[in-house]
C-alpha cells in the first residue's frame, strides 16, 4: 500500500507541475492579449482650427442682398447624440455620441418612449412624420440606438425623435444592425471611451449587370414627405483609451453595410472599409480635428467579431475564453480529490 501512495504521490507531483505550468502559460497569453500593440504614441494631439466661411468680395452682398441659402442648423444637439441632418431628404445625414460602460446600463425604459418628429428644432416642411413610415414595409430605425442610452431617460426618449431615424429594412435592422450595435456597446467593457458616428449613403448600383460605364444611383422614398430610403448605413468607432507611455491612444474602424437582409453567418469584417474611402462617399471629414494624430486600427487589438462570431470568446472584456484555466483547475481538484481518497484508505488500514 505505501508503494501505491509513493506512486500516486509521484503522479500527483507530476500533475501538479503541469497544471501549475499550463498556468502560467495561460496568464502568459492573457497577459500577451491585453497589450494592445500602440502607435507611435504622443502627449497632446494637434487639433487644426475649424474652417469658417469664405469672406465675399465687395460684390457678395449685392449678390446675396437677401441671404445666403439656408441647409439648416450644421448640428442638432440632444442629450447624448448629435445629428447632421439634411432637410431635403428628411433623414440624418449622420449621427454622432459618446458612450462608456455607464452610459449603457441604467434604468432607461424605452417603453417610455414614443416615436415623434422633432417639431422645435426641424420646421414641418423639411421633417418626416409617423404616417410616412406607416405601412412603408420599413421600419423607424434608430441611427443612435435606445440601448446605448439607458444611463438616462431623457436621453434614451431623444433618440426616438425622427431626426434620428432612417427607414431601414426590416430584417437588417432587427439582426444584424441590431448585432453591431451590440458590438458597439460591447467595446465599453474594454475601453474608456467609445465615440460612434452612424450615418447614411447613397451609392451606385453595384448588383450584378451594372456596368462601369453605367451606373447609377437608384433609391426609394416612402410617404407624402418623400423621406428617403438609404441604400447603405455605416457605423464609425473610434476608442480612446490611456496607456503607460501617453495619456491617450487612438483606434478606429469604419464598416459599411447595404440597407438590406445580411446573413448573420457573414463576419463584421467584411464590411470593413478604409476610412478615407467612406470619406470620400459621403463628402465628409469625420474627424477634422485630428491633424498628425496617430490612429491606429481598431481591429489589430480587437477581433472586431459579433456576439454570434464569438465562440471561444468571452463577451466581457473581450479576450479568450477561461476554458483553458477551468481545464487546469478542475484536474487540481481532481488530483486533491483522489489524493485525499488515498490518504483516508491508508489511515483506515
């Protein structure tokens, strides 16, 4: 019997080491993955100075003696977003807000909520209303969605005026758009600060038989206001987060979809774009405030997956699942167990 102790002793000492070292090679690898690779990292960003209006010659006020044509407010400030809105088309242009982990949890009801036009900051003429959606086969969908505001309820009730609003299809919006949004929600659990601009865009037809030489924009509208049906949406993230070498650091990613069904089993990467072409489609500089400041790509420190990607991957935080670490300590309980076992049928003989 003491020789069958000496040998599950020697056994256990074995397993013991290789558990102990399967460990450490884990939190070795944990440890790896949450250095998040840096750009060249500075102190202060450079910010250029925002452009004002091109002063007119001593003819421009006999030109425009009665004003110059007016596209509107350039911003509408609510709560927690701000919007870019175009009158003509009565949907946002863009859409812009800032979110972190508490903005995404609290006792927000979106219940509480109503659909509504934003009578005091868009004259009748240039908004949407309820009707137009009425039957479209589309649905109202949130551009900055209700999830992301739960921290306060005035500021989840903002997001369900229809200057926030896009007809989008049905199916998109309540899966897969739905999904990036949860995307983006999740990236809170890992970064201090999430700032997201969703916006539309009209684009050729690129369906097969359109040729180069022959395309053309094409796009619905819906309802008496003839309030139009995008044909792609975008989604812009950029994190900031603090580093050990610079007060802060930058990451972005740029991802544009079709305002159509997506097959869930389609990874979010595919959609990924380069920031200057998304620019260049919409006619926009979303970040002109960034001069020389390094941005790095978001997705080389985050796998830039869906919920539904994620097998092997822990929704918090964002990193390799413990099932490597459950594996170890279940065989150190397993061993202790059997160990103890042996102990109390030597001591009982």
């Amino acid at each position: 019997m003491a020789e069958d102790i000496k040998t599950f002793q020697g056994g256990f000492a074995v397993g013991f080491v290789v558990s102990l070292v399967l460990c450490f090679v884990y939190l070795g690898i944990l440890s790896a993955e949450q250095q998040r690779p840096l750009v060249v990292p500075v102190e202060t960003y450079k910010f250029k100075a925002p452009k004002v209006t091109e002063k007119g010659g001593p003819a421009a006020s006999l030109i425009l003696k009665y004003g110059v044509p007016d596209r509107g407010p350039l911003t509408l400030n609510y709560e927690n977003h701000i919007v870019g809105y175009d009158q003509a088309k009565k949907i946002p242009i863009w859409v812009a807000e800032f979110i972190t982990k508490d903005h995404v949890q609290g006792d927000g009801d979106r219940d509480k909520c109503s659909f509504k036009p934003d009578r005091d900051k868009v004259d009748n003429m240039f908004s949407s209303t309820l009707d137009d959606y009425s039957k479209s086969g589309y649905d109202r969908g949130h551009m900055s969605p209700a999830a992301n505001h739960k921290h306060s309820q005035d500021a989840m009730c903002d997001s369900f005026f229809l200057t926030n609003v896009v007809p989008q299809n049905s199916q998109h919006n309540r899966r897969y758009w739905r999904d990036v949004e949860a995307y983006c929600r999740d990236l809170t659990k890992m970064y201090e600060e999430v700032r997201v601009i969703t916006g539309t865009l009209l684009l050729p037809d690129t369906a097969q038989g359109a040729t180069q030489g022959s395309r053309f924009v094409k796009y619905e509208v819906i309802g008496e206001s003839n309030v139009t049906v995008p044909t792609h949406l975008y989604k812009i993230i950029i994190v900031e987060n603090a580093t050990e070498t610079a007060k802060t650091t930058l990451f972005a990613a740029a991802f544009l979809l079709p305002n159509e069904k997506v097959d869930s089993n389609i990874p979010l990467i595919t959609f990924k774009v380069p920031l200057s072409q998304l620019e260049s489609a919409a006619g926009l500089r979303f970040f002109p405030r960034l001069a020389d400041a390094p941005v790095g790509d978001l997705c080389s420190i985050d796998p830039c997956k869906l919920r539904g990607e994620m097998a092997g991957y822990s929704t918090m935080g964002r990193l390799p699942s413990g099932f490597l670490l459950i594996i170890v300590v279940s065989v150190l309980v397993f061993l202790l167990f059997k160990w103890k076992e042996q102990v109390e049928k030597a001591n009982k003989k």
